[in-house]
C-alpha cells in the first residue's frame, strides 16, 4: 500500500524594523483560511475579526500534517491537522490571546489524479475558535498541491 506523510508550514510577517507597526493597506495583509492552510475555516476567516469580518494580520504561523494512502489507481484518501494564528502586529511569532489565538482542525479528503493534476476534495472540522468567528464544518475543492 503506497502511503505518503507529509509535514509543511509556513510563516511570514509584515513590518519595519524600527519598532512601529507597518501600516499597510488591506489587501496586502494576511489571511489564514482556506484550501491552502486552515482548511476548517471558509477562505480568510480564520484569525481577527471586528464586527464579523476578516480584518487580516501582519503576522502568521500555521503547519500542517497529512497522511494519504492510495485506495485504487487514480484515488488516494487523506486524513489532515492544521493549525496555525494570525496576528496583528509586526514580528509576532507566537499565538496572542482572544481573536490572535491558536486555530485548528482535523479532516479528511480525497486525492484523484487527473490528467496529471491532483484534484483535493476536503473536508475540514475546526477543533478551536478563538476568534468566536461561527467556524463551522468546511468543504473544499482544489487543484495542485500545496507548496
């Protein structure tokens, strides 16, 4: 039976190096939420939020971990932890406290190799909300792999 475990994570950060926060606009902030990192959360809903809505970050962490085991030729099944936060501020490389807090979930998907190309159908259950976002079960289509 081929099997692959995969381990990936990423982290980045916004800012200036005099000690001020950048300010920068919002479509350059981060996001967590999604296929690609948080998959319990809808698409750029994982982290702070005022009034409901996403309002992004200057910092992230998350990691991943997948195991996929071959079914039958092209059909693969997964099974996923994600975890991660998003803060406000510049350089900050640690989970904060309320909304900037730890964000995980568990899941499970499929993996069918078409023409050449994965196909990733997810499903993902989020295990903590700090951010007191509603998360809810999240489901998933994408292409490619995750790099």
């Amino acid at each position: 039976m081929e099997q692959v475990l995969s381990v990936s994570g990423r982290t980045g950060t916004l800012g200036k190096f005099d000690g001020d926060d950048a300010n920068v606009p919002f479509f350059e902030k981060f996001f967590l939420g999604g296929p690609y990192n948080l998959r319990g959360w809808d698409y750029r809903e994982a982290g702070p939020n005022v009034l409901g809505e996403p309002v992004g970050g200057n910092s992230f962490s998350y990691a991943s971990l997948e195991y996929t085991f071959k079914v039958a030729d092209p059909l693969r099944f997964a099974f996923f932890y994600d975890g991660g936060f998003l803060r406000r501020g510049d350089f900050k490389f640690a989970p904060g406290n309320a909304s900037e807090g730890w964000h995980d979930n568990w899941g499970l998907g499929i993996r069918i190799m078409v023409m050449g190309m994965p196909l990733r159908l997810d499903l993902g259950f989020p295990m903590s909300d700090p951010s007191k976002s509603g998360a809810s079960t999240q489901f998933h289509f994408s292409g490619g792999t995750r790099f």
